[in-house]
C-alpha cells in the first residue's frame, strides 16, 4: 500500500501554486519518451526534470513527471508515473484492482468513476476519485491507472482541484491513456 500512495503525496508537492482555463480539443505538442515510459503531452503540458524533482523532494520511486504550465485555481495539474519492483507476478487488473482499494483508506475519499482503459494491450481502469491525502491541504481530484510491464508494477497518477474544467478532463485523460511502456521499432 505505501508504494501505491507515492504518487499522491509526490503530487501534493508539485500541485501548488496560482488560475487557469482553456480551449476544448486536445492534440499531441510533444512527444514524450524516455527508454520506460512514453506518452504524448498537449500544449501546456511540460517535462519536470529529475533535478526539479529531486529539489522538490519527489520519492525516486517517480520516473517521470509532467505538470500543465497554467495553474487552475492556484494548483498546477500534475501527472506522476512510479514504479515498483513486485515481489511476485501478478497481472495488470490485478495490479489495478489492489491499487484502487489501496487509495480506498485515504481521508474524504469519494469515487468520481471507474471507467475500463487500455495501456499496452492491457484492460485496466482509470480510477477517477476525489481525497485529501494531506490534511493540511485542499482535497483535491485523483485520476489514477496502474498497470503491469514484467516484474514491474506502474502507477500513472494526476492531480487537479477538486472541480475540474471539461478541457482539464480532457487533456489529463489525454495524456493518461496514451502512456505507453513499449517502444515501436521506429526508434
């Protein structure tokens, strides 16, 4: 349990700062990847360096980051994706399933929805739910997939206010469900 609420509590630590809107269709800028895990980011999405989330005492755990350069409500939406060496195999639902019940624990949690995504070929489920990990914070709202690659557990983790703009959703579902651990032969 304490691997899987990394993410949340890595993104309480970049989510804070100054409001934001912004249009409606969402389209790849950039291309993101780095020999684990690949995405594509919209414009307004950007790379956190490792140095920046060293200093901002980020767990090592994170193996990579991206944050929307406007704020919204005086938070930066944030991604993380982590990882976790499993100690037995386990499949991607299953893996999951525990990470769902595993943010179940945490303080205000309320479940927004669950619908099933596909990383890599594999059915898992976008577990959208609001908490407030951080008792001293606002709650805030969680989009979270975890999945498997081999012996590796990941968990793909987004933080946002607590009410969300349609264009926010769409951008951060973008970029969630486009994750990808695989390269293509084009590299």
């Amino acid at each position: 349990m304490h691997k899987i609420l990394i993410p949340l509590f890595a993104l309480a630590i970049l989510l804070t700062s100054c409001g934001g809107g912004g249009s409606s269709t969402v389209e790849c800028e950039n291309e993101y990847w780095d020999s684990t895990v690949g995405t594509c980011l919209p414009d307004g999405w950007v790379v956190i360096d490792r140095e920046t989330l060293k200093m901002r005492g980020v767990p090592e755990e994170t193996v990579a980051a991206f944050r929307r350069e406007e704020s919204v409500s005086g938070q930066f939406p944030s991604i993380t994706v982590t990882k976790e060496v499993l100690s037995a195999a386990v499949s991607a639902a299953t893996y999951s399933d525990a990470s769902i019940r595993s943010v179940s624990v945490l303080p205000n949690y309320t479940v927004v929805e669950s619908p099933s995504v596909k990383i890599d070929g594999e059915e898992v489920t976008l577990h959208i739910f609001s908490a407030q990990p951080v008792p001293d914070e606002p709650a805030r709202r969680f989009y979270q997939i975890s999945t498997v690659k081999g012996d590796i557990g990941f968990s793909i983790t987004a933080a946002a206010p607590i009410s969300v703009e349609k264009n926010l959703e769409e951008e951060i579902e973008f970029i969630m469900k486009g994750v990808t651990f695989e390269r293509g032969e084009e590299e």
